[in-house]
C-alpha cells in the first residue's frame, strides 16, 4: 500500500509537472500514470484515443486494443475477451491531468487515429513501445526507493491488489473492472492477496470473541 502512495505521489505533487527537465512529464510518464490507475492491459493502453475519454461522465471506454508486437494485428485489434469491453470509472485527479494534457498538446497530423500514446510515424508501431515504458518505470520506482521493481504489467497487477485490500469493493466489480473472462480468473490470481486478508479475518474474529467473553466475564463479576 505505501509502494502505490509513493507511485501516485509522484506524478499529483505539483512538481511533478513542473517546467524542469528532470520533473517534466512525459508521454511516458502519462502512460504509467494511466496504467496505475485504471489497471488496463498494455493493449488497451495504447489503444486508446481521445475519444475514449469521457470528462463530463468520468469513465474510460475500452473497446478495443494496439499491435505493439510481432504476433499482434497491424493497427487496431479486437480485446482479450467480449468481457474486457468495458467502461470503467476513473478518478478526478488523473481525468484533470489528462483533460489538461490533451489541450496543451496538438494531435500529430500522422496519428490519423488520434491514438493517446501515439510517438513515432516512423516505427513499426507508431507507439510507445514496451521496452521504454519498463525502462522508465525501473528508473521511477529506484528513485522512490520501491522493491521489487515490477513491470508495466506489474502495475495492473499493483491495481488489482489495491482494490481487493479495500474491503468494501466487491471482487465481483474488480472483475469487471480488470475485463477478467469471469470471477473464477480474478480469485485465480489473485488468491495470494485473498488469503492474506481471510488470514487477518481469522485474526481479527478471535479477537472479536475473546473481547465478547472479556466484557461477559466482567458483567458477571458485577453482578456477584
């Protein structure tokens, strides 16, 4: 929980998105943002377009995913599964970021698809490529001092983890969430983090009973 406060510090303090060359954010630096906070695949990252971005709603539409590699499809691609299109609610803070991105930035005139994470005409992908995206997460989380340094697929995983640790948010929405194939995935894998918080529920009941037999205990010393 601290590794994620320390992530999502980095890019909401306002220097941040200072003028400085070492603060400055880039096309990158929104990337690993967006992947933080809304927990999507790779491929639906850099699938994403302007359009997708919902401001007055709040919600983010994924419909759709980005050959970034050689066993994907050129250009647009179907999702995973029917269930990972999906529209999911996103938080205040990113959307500003990102709704003020999109006006201080102009869409290239080669980026015909007003792709988000477009960043090269002259590559293979047109997007921002997998390798440098890692390579500037590894170099974010040395900086804040965060073990183990994880992926960008890492942080979807991070997502998930967050989510499941707040207790009031059922797994069935995560699922959802996450465009699982169904709940049976999501428990899956995530059922390290599921056992580690029915082991503290196991705790906290004995704990609960013991303070009930506590407070019965002393009602009948009252009463004698």
């Amino acid at each position: 929980m601290k590794e994620i406060i320390k992530i999502s510090t980095l890019f909401y303090s306002p220097t941040s998105f200072d003028k400085e060359p070492k603060n400055k954010a880039t096309l990158t630096h929104y990337f690993i943002l967006l992947g933080l906070t809304t927990g999507l695949r790779f491929g639906e990252l850099v699938g994403l377009t302007r359009e997708d971005f919902d401001f007055k709603k709040e919600t983010l539409n994924i419909n759709k995913t980005w050959g970034y590699h050689k066993d994907a499809p050129e250009g647009f691609g179907e999702t995973k599964n029917k269930q990972s299109i999906r529209k999911i609610s996103v938080d205040k803070e990113t959307l500003k970021l990102f709704k003020d991105f999109f006006n201080k930035t102009e869409v290239h005139e080669d980026n015909e698809h007003r792709l988000v994470f477009f960043n090269d005409p002259n590559t293979k992908y047109k997007v921002i490529s997998n390798t440098y995206v890692n390579r500037v997460l590894r170099e974010i989380l040395k900086e804040l001092d965060i073990e183990p340094i994880i992926t960008i697929h890492g942080l979807r995983h991070t997502h998930a983890s967050l989510l499941i640790y707040k207790k009031d948010i059922s797994i069935n929405y995560i699922s959802e969430r996450l465009g699982h194939g169904d709940v049976t995935t999501t428990h899956r894998r995530y059922s390290h983090v599921i056992r580690e918080l029915r082991e503290k529920d196991e705790k906290r009941s004995k704990e609960v009973i013991s303070c009930l037999f506590k407070k019965t205990s002393q009602s009948f010393d009252k009463d004698e």
